[in-house]
C-alpha cells in the first residue's frame, strides 16, 4: 500500500500529461480544414452530401468549404495556386490537364450525367431537328465549361455549328444557362439533365443529345497532391460511399458503375 502511495503522484501527474497532450492532439485535427472545387452541375448534391459529412464528423462549417463553377476555371485556379484539397470535374479533359503536370492523384469516375435541350416553361419544344432558327442558343463557355464543349460536340455531330453561330449566346457556366433560359433571356439552352431537374418548373427538357454524339460525360474526382490530409481523404472516400452515391442518383446523376 506504501508503494501505491509513494508513486502516486508521479502516476497522476503522467495521466494529467497525458490528457492535455490528447487534447491538443484532438483540437488541433477538429480545426483542420479542406476546400472542394466542384463543378457547378454538382451544387445540390454536393451541398447535401457536405452537410451529411460535417454532421457525421462533427465539423464546423468553416471545416468544408466547396467552391463551385465551370471545370476549366476551377482548374485554372488550381494550377494558379489556389488552396483546394479535392478537384470534381464535369469531364475528364481538366482533370487529365492538372495529371499530365503531376497536380492530383488518385483519380477515379465519381458519376456520369446527359446533356438536354431545355426551353422556358409553356414554350413551343425545341429539338435537335428543329434547333436551326429557333431564336437563342444559350450554352456554356466551351473553353472553360464542358457542357458548352459537350453542346458545341453534338452540334458539329449534326453538322448544325456553323450554321447556328448567330443564334449563339455563351454562359460563364451550366447554372448561368440555367437562368437565362428560367428568366426567359434565351429560347433554347443545352444543360446536364441534373440541372434541368433543378431549375424546376420555371422551365422544361424538349430533347436529349445522343451518348455517341459527344464525349462521354464522366465527373472525375482527384486529391490536389500539395494538399492531401486525413480529413482530405476520410471526405473523398465518403464521396465514394453507399450513402454519398444515393445522394448523387437521387439529383439524376447516374453511377460511374452503370
């Protein structure tokens, strides 16, 4: 019992140590923080997804923070230097850019998506048969959006791009197109099928483009070599989860598997 005693002090103030050590230790990894450049056609999924994340996690919101826009500008910005842990395209070409300069790893296919024609709700349907002088065509910027690349690609299919470059009208992004179309500032917009579930009733899908008349529509995911971290890593294999891929299906995404 005397030597319980006569060492208890020194055991106590280990444990103490200890505890403060376990502390700072578990502070320090709750404050790590992580940015995503995710394509704009993934906002309401991925908002979801990040709030499922921080809530499982216990994170702050300050702990996740998702950037959206148009692939090729996120991309740019990635090579500028931006902070970014995780890049989400909405094609393989920017993701392939930022690999050849050795800028992610660990690419893989997140989902796929389609791309439509969609008109303001209660207009005359517009197909890609009828598309030649219909009024405004409304697609992204194809240097820095793929839907705008996507579009222009299934346009050249048809042999219809030289002859509708009047009616063009280009959007610094898929969810710009969406508010043109929606506010009735274009007749006609080529979008993802996701964004035009959600643009709602404010407007309407007329047509789809053909799988083969386009490159395919794969969102790659890839960690920002400079910036991989545990929190990096635990959020990109939830993204890889059962319950992230719902979320994805649920908007109108389709399985990278499928």
């Amino acid at each position: 019992m005397k030597i319980i005693l006569k060492y208890f002090p020194f055991v106590f103030l280990i444990a103490i140590m200890a505890l403060f050590v376990g502390c700072g230790l578990s502070q320090q990894d709750s404050h790590e923080t992580i940015t995503v450049q995710a394509a704009a056609s993934l906002k309401e999924s991925m908002d979801e997804i990040a709030g499922n994340f921080k809530k499982t996690k216990g994170l702050s919101d300050d702990q996740l923070v998702i950037n959206y826009a148009g692939s090729g500008t996120l991309r740019q910005q990635i090579e500028g230097g931006a902070p970014a842990n995780l890049f989400i395209s909405a094609d393989e070409k920017n993701m392939k850019l930022l690999q050849d300069k050795n800028l992610v790893s660990d690419v893989k296919p997140l989902v796929k998506n389609k791309l439509v024609l969609i008109v303001p709700a209660g207009h005359t349907p517009v197909s890609m048969e009828n598309i030649k002088g219909q009024g405004r065509i409304v697609i992204g910027n194809i240097d820095t959006v793929p839907a705008g690349r996507y579009a222009q690609q299934a346009l050249q299919k048809a042999n219809l791009w030289d002859q509708v470059q009047g009616q063009l009208i280009f959007a610094k992004d898929v969810r710009a197109v969406l508010a043109y179309i929606s506010q009735g500032a274009g007749d006609v917009g080529f979008v993802y099928k996701t964004d035009a579930i959600a643009g709602g009733d404010k407007l309407q899908i007329t047509d789809s483009t053909g799988d083969d008349s386009h490159d395919p529509i794969v969102y790659p995911v890839g960690i920002v070599s400079k910036n991989d971290s545990k929190l990096t890593r635990e959020f990109y294999d939830y993204l890889m989860s059962q319950d992230a891929q719902a979320i994805l299906e649920a908007h109108g995404f389709i399985s990278a598997a499928k």
